[in-house]
C-alpha cells in the first residue's frame, strides 16, 4: 500500500546519551500551573483546576537549530517547562499509576504568539494561532526516566541574553506530574510519543531576533536557542 500523497517524517527528539530517537506525536500543554505565572497572567491559581490545549506534532524544534520569528505577530513571547515524555499509552490512568507512563523528561519552550493568543482571548475564540504555529515548540533531547527518575523538585530557570527571566523550582507546580497525566488521560487515550509541557514559572516575556535563550532544568536538562 503507498501513500496517495508525499508523507512528512515523523517529528523525533534524540534520547540523551544514545543514538535512538524519541518519536513525537501529540504535543499537550498544561496553563497557568505555577501559582506566580498565574498571577501575572491575571488569574487566581487556587480556584483553577488543570487545564490544556494542544500543539501538533509538526511544531516541535529539536535542539540545535534556531528559532525563526514567526509571521502576523510583533509580540512573540518565551515560556519555558518540564517536558515529560509518554513512552506507555492508556485512558483513565490513576495518579498512583501515572509515573509509569513516562518515559523521560526533557527542557521544552512553549513559544507564544501573545499578541494572537490575547486577541482570540477576547474575542472567546481558541488559541491555536497564538500556540499551534511551526515549530512553536522548542525541545531539548529526552533523558530516560531510567536514568535520573522522575524529578519531584530542582530548580528551573530561563536566561535571555545571559540574564535570568524565569525561575522557580518543579516542587512549585500547582498540580505535580502524575496529576497532570492522571487528568490528561481522562480526556484524551494517550499514546507513547506524546509529550506533556507542564507549565511555566513566572516571568515570561517577549523575545527579538538575535536573541540568545538557555534554559536549564536541575538535574534533567537543558535548552539553547537563538531566535533568527
């Protein structure tokens, strides 16, 4: 059987300290899930349970190549997170179960076209053009669970322009990882390369051509990008 049309290679992310790849299939994001960004984005995180939305699979940006400035937005903003990956599919996972179903963390960047996702905001239409855009999501290479177990706390932070703009520590999350997973499957049959962005800290802003990105994730990775 062939295909009727050209088929596109399958997203992938390198594993760390391997030459295997990590197939990437959907990629979820979880909002507001630090209590300080939530703040800053002007809602109250202890009222709000977990919510998501989606990027596809088509907007990841593997380590080592730069950022393009995308098209319609003068407001491009950085947002950086704890990346898990799914290496085990499953409905209805129970959060004591939930670990199980990850296959590794990496350091990923849910790039923002602000200005786009502000305007669908007030206008109560959804986010995908703000969120959902080529190569949006920028991601470092997956580290093995195996390797380094599931990082309960450790710090988390962004420099633009050797500066630090986001920082924070993964034992602030609002809903913890197997809570996030544990939610996510009850709304949608997760598969293995899936990835799962977990939220990010405080202190997001815009970014410019030429600007230099590091993110750095205590203990499980980190993420450098130039923004062209």
């Amino acid at each position: 059987m062939a295909y009727v049309v050209p088929h596109e290679p399958i997203p992938a992310l390198p594993v760390t300290g391997t030459s295997d790849l990590f197939p990437v299939n959907r990629i979820f994001c979880v909002g507001r899930n630090y209590a300080d960004h939530a703040r800053e984005m002007g809602h109250d995180p202890d009222r709000e349970p977990p919510f998501f939305f989606l990027k596809p699979g088509q907007a990841l940006l593997p380590q080592g190549r730069d950022f393009p400035y995308p098209s319609a937005s003068h407001d491009v903003h950085y947002e950086f997170e704890l990346v898990a990956a799914i290496g085990k599919g499953g409905a209805d996972i129970g959060v004591e179960d939930a670990l199980n179903h990850i296959y590794g963390y990496a350091a990923g960047l849910d790039m923002t076209r602000r200005d786009l996702q502000l305007q669908a905001q007030k206008m109560s239409r959804p986010w995908d053009a703000g969120k959902g855009f080529d190569l949006s999501a920028p991601c470092s290479a997956v580290t093995p669970a195996a390797k380094i177990g599931h990082p309960k706390k450790g710090a988390i932070y962004l420099e633009r322009n050797g500066k630090r703009v986001q920082g924070s520590d993964l034992a602030a999350l609002i809903w913890k990882v197997p809570e996030i997973i544990a939610q996510l499957s009850k709304l949608f049959t997760l598969v293995p390369g899936d990835l799962v962005f977990t939220g990010t800290p405080a202190g997001v802003g815009p970014v410019q051509r030429g600007d230099l990105l590091h993110g750095v994730i205590e203990g499980v990775a980190e993420l450098t990008l130039r923004v062209v």
